[in-house]
C-alpha cells in the first residue's frame, strides 16, 4: 500500500462539547473534522483548532474502485428518487388543470 505524510486541518462543529479550554487538556477527541490544510469551514458553523500531520494510507485499487462503485450507485437512487418526486409533482399539475377543463354534463 501507498503512503504518505501531509498536513491537515483540524476544525470541531458548533455542536462539539470542547471549548477553547477544555481542548488544551483533551488527550482523545470524537468529534473533529479533519480537512485538507487550506479548508475554511466556518461558514458551515466550524471552528478552527489546529492542524496535524498525518500519514494517509491510500487503500488498495479494488477497494477505491468498490467504494467509488458504491457512491455513484446512492447518487443513482438520490437522483431516482428526486426524479419520481418531479414526476408526481408535474402529474398532480396536470391532474389540477384537467380538473379545471372538466365539464360535467348534465344529468
């Protein structure tokens, strides 16, 4: 497996349970987002708290292909599903004018 070393940012969500103090002492943290080093965050509500340097292990091919594989496929039903939903949305539209052009005859 390939390896390498790189520097990353660091940044906790505005959910996060550490403050400013509480990071000073912390020895394992959960609840981090580590994203490449020129990352900004904090329109996402994300506060800045550091960088590392890290050794990233790049997963075998099969293994990066499989989980390539696996995120086209959850787009593929995403779009599927924001598909049907269009599609409804334009029937029941075309059901509501074709209501208004019915003309009952009379009995």
């Amino acid at each position: 497996m390939h390896k390498f070393k790189t520097t990353a940012s660091v940044w906790v969500s505005k959910y996060s349970e550490h403050d400013a103090i509480s990071l000073q002492n912390v020895i394992d943290i959960r609840d981090i987002t580590i994203a490449h080093a020129g990352a900004n965050l904090a329109a996402g509500g994300y506060t800045h708290v550091g960088h590392a340097d890290i050794i990233v292990t790049i997963a075998p091919p099969d293994r990066i292909i499989g989980c390539k594989v696996a995120s086209l496929r959850a787009e593929l039903e995403k779009d599927r599903a924001d598909s049907q939903m269009r599609q409804i949305g334009l029937l029941d539209k075309i059901n509501k004018m074709e209501a208004l052009s019915y003309d009952e005859a009379p009995a």
